[in-house]
C-alpha cells in the first residue's frame, strides 16, 4: 500500500522537506521518532512512500504513528481531518489553515523568529487557547481570535483575551511563521 497523495505532502510539510530519496526516507524516520517516541523502520517507509514496490497492507500501529506525527489521535482521526488538508488553500507554497474546517481538540505549534514557540489548541468557534509559549508575549491560557494560519507569512490573532480582559489584536509583525501539526490526545 502506497500512501495517498495528500498524506504524503503533510509527511514532508511536517518534516519540513520533500521526501525524494533513501536519505529523506531516513530522516522522516528520526523525526518521526523524535516526535512521537514511537519507531517506524526506513524500509516500511520507504514502502509507503512507493519507493519499495510491496503490495502488503501496513500494520493499524504504523498508520496510527503516522496519524501522532501529523497531529491526530489515530489512523481514523487522521481520515476524517483529511478534508483539512484537502480544503487548505495554497499561496505558492504556502499552506493555508483555515480555521472552520478544524474540529476542536486540533492542535498546531507555530514558531517564529527569533526562536519563539507557541503551542495552541483549538477549542471551536474560531477561538484557540494558548497551551504553550516560550519567548513570546503571548501567555500560556490566553484565548485567541482568529480565522487562519499562513505558513511562511506573519500570524495575526483579531483578539487576546487574558484573565477575561481583551487586549486587542496581535502579530508577529514583520516575522514569518512556520507551523507543526501535534498530537491530539483524548
């Protein structure tokens, strides 16, 4: 079984690379396991990636680590968010989120120069709640506002509630930001 299409492009957004030989394979491997702590063999991906002609369905624990590296709870999840990725629109390279095609529970890492790290989760109604931040202004439990998520351009949040007071807008200014799927627990 070969990987469909559109997870194999989330594979290499993740990874942060187009996966294109034996070495890509490896690496998606290690940051597979970096991750997720869980292991998943070079060969079984170079299988799924197509780059191992096997015609032998992978195991339900291997799709399952898949779907943790990409930010979902399991295989299942990871196939009802697919319409996420699928309804993303693309600016150049860009990716897209747009925030009403997530369920609540999905959660995004986004990070932004200079080493800043933001952990958010979405709780629905275009509302996220900070779960993370180092080297941010945005504090761990503020609730933002906001509507999408660029790769690659400047994240602007419409509104920061902290402690129930709106502090109005934010943004990483001039700064572009990346993002990372995490794992959905629960």
């Amino acid at each position: 079984m070969i990987l469909e299409r559109i997870i194999i492009r989330s594979l290499e957004r993740q990874c942060g690379r187009k996966i294109k030989c034996s070495a890509d394979c490896e690496y998606l491997a290690y940051d597979i396991e970096s991750l997720t702590g869980e292991h998943i063999g070079v060969n079984t991906i170079k299988r799924l990636l197509g780059f191992i002609k096997d015609e032998r369905n992978p195991r339900s624990t291997t799709l399952n680590i898949i779907a943790r590296y990409l930010g979902s709870k399991d295989w299942e999840q990871l196939q009802d968010l697919k319409y996420v990725y699928a309804s993303s629109s693309f600016i150049g390279m860009s990716k897209e989120i747009i925030v009403s095609n997530l369920k609540p529970g999905f959660r995004i890492r986004i990070m932004y120069f200079p080493q800043r790290i933001v952990d958010i989760k979405y709780l629905g109604d275009c509302q996220f709640i900070v779960l993370k931040s180092e080297n941010s202004k945005l504090r761990r439990g503020d609730r933002l506002i906001l509507t999408n998520i660029i790769n690659q351009h400047p994240l602007w949040v419409s509104n920061v509630i902290r402690d129930g007071e709106s502090l109005g807008s934010f943004s990483t200014g001039e700064s572009s930001i990346t993002y990372r799927y995490l794992r959905v627990s629960g």
